[in-house]
C-alpha cells in the first residue's frame, strides 16, 4: 500500500464511517478500483484507521464523555455497556464467518441496495419521537439499540444506519438517536480495532506504522467534518437522499462485478 492508496482509503474511512452508507462496503470498494492488494496489513490497517474516527466523536462530544467524572452518575456509561455487549459477543463467536463475508464485493452490493430502499422508507416508519434526551434512554432501550447495531456484522451494512434505526424504532430523536449511535461507536469500535490490532501488530513494520498514523489523522480530520455536516442534514432532510446514493452505488458496484472490473 503507498502513501497515496493509505490517504485515499483514509478519507473513505473518516467520510463514511458515520453515515448510514456504510464505511466497510466503501473500504472495499476503493481498495478494488486502487487495486491495493488484499493483505494481513491491509486488512489490518482498514479496521486501525478506525481509531481516528473514534476520536473525532470523543473530541466533539468531549463535555458529555468526561462529564460522569464531575457528577459521579455513571449512567451514561452503563448504557453503552449494555448496548455494546451483543456486538461484542456476536462479534467474538462469528469472526471468522465475518471475515469471509468481507471478501465478497457482491454481498456488499445486495446489502447496499437493500439498505437504500430501507433507508427511502424509515423517516415514515418511525415518526413517534418522546426520547429527547440521552438520560431519558432507558436500560432496554440500550440493549434494543445494541442488538439493531448487530445487523451491521453483515457487510455493506452500515453501522450507523442500524444502530440511528433502532433509536428511532425505540421513539428517539433523529438527533438523539445519532448522537447515541456516535457514542456507542466508540466502545464497538474500539473493541473491534484493539482485538484486531492485538492479533497482528507484532507484523508491522516502522513503514507500516507511518501509514497507520497517517491514515488515523486523516481519518479524524475527516470524521469531524462528517459528523458536524450529517447531524444537521438528517435532522433538516431525513435519510431519503442517503437511500438513494446507497441503491446507485449498489448498483454500480453490480456492474462493476458483472463486467470483472471488480472480483465478486
């Protein structure tokens, strides 16, 4: 991977990891179109980026991260706890079937599709908003919203776009229900990029290393701009628009496997 192939799937990364489109299906797709080869590193510098993202949502939302250290109300944190452990537990039994899965171009392309005629129908799905604010998220809440969040082990599934789904579903905000799917992030995220980079960072070279730190700047400066644009479009236009681009790209990615531009 060269510096410019690392920077190009950095900024796909920090775009797309909080929008309901998807960052996983998009990492493959440019990594295919780069003809970046399919290695341990790359595999691994995908998932590492990630860390740079993570940061951005800490970053902007520092205030409500450190505020359980002040007021002693660790509620905050127990939530996520609680909505984190079936992406946790799934995620460690299926890993390896997870894994496989992101080899496949083609199950990218069909979730990318199905999700984008969801997403053109969820804003009529789900209009009872009575959760305005996060301490009005209660504990089975949570867990609902950890458990949508689970669907996103299927590649070309977004993360954000189940997990602000499943708020939603749960009578959240549109806001809040992002905002929510931000902070649960952080612990999904941080536990997939730790175990990941546990398992194979005794591989990386010192010119790896350089790649993975540039890589997660960019990846935050970009998240940071992803996030602050997406909370004031969803809540001014809903997800029709993202619904749209996800079937287009879908069916893009079809093409671009039925002509052998990119290996099913």
């Amino acid at each position: 991977m060269t510096l410019l192939e690392a920077i190009i799937i950095a900024i796909v990364e920090g775009l797309t990891e909080f929008l309901p489109i998807s960052s996983t299906g998009h990492m493959i797709i440019t990594e295919r179109l780069l003809g970046v080869e399919s290695n341990d590193f790359t595999k691994l510098f995908t998932v590492g980026i990630q860390l740079g993202a993570i940061l951005a949502v800490i970053v902007l939302y520092w205030k409500k991260f450190v505020a359980p250290l002040k007021t002693g109300n660790w509620q905050f944190y127990f939530k996520l706890f609680i909505a984190v452990v079936p992406a946790l537990l799934l995620g460690f039994i299926f890993s390896d079937k997870i894994d496989a899965l992101l080899e496949s171009a083609l199950t990218v392309a069909i979730t990318m599709i199905a999700g984008g005629v969801v997403l053109l129908f969820i804003d009529q799905f789900f209009r009872k908003e009575t959760v305005t604010t996060d301490e009005q998220i209660s504990y089975p809440k949570a867990l609902v919203i950890g458990l949508w969040q689970c669907v996103a082990m299927i590649p070309g599934v977004s993360r954000s776009a189940a997990s602000i789904i499943g708020g939603m579903q749960q009578q959240l905000t549109r806001k809040l229900a992002a905002e929510f799917s931000f902070f649960l992030a952080v612990p999904t995220m941080a536990a997939a990029t730790g175990y990941k980079l546990l398992k194979g960072y005794q591989t990386l070279s010192p010119a790896d290393l350089k790649l993975f730190a540039i890589g997660n700047v960019v990846a935050f400066v970009v998240a940071v701009l992803a996030i602050k644009f997406f909370i004031g479009f969803l809540q001014k236009h809903g997800f029709r628009l993202f619904g749209y681009y996800r079937i287009i790209a879908g069916i893009i990615l079809l093409v671009l496997i039925a002509t052998g531009v990119i290996k099913g």
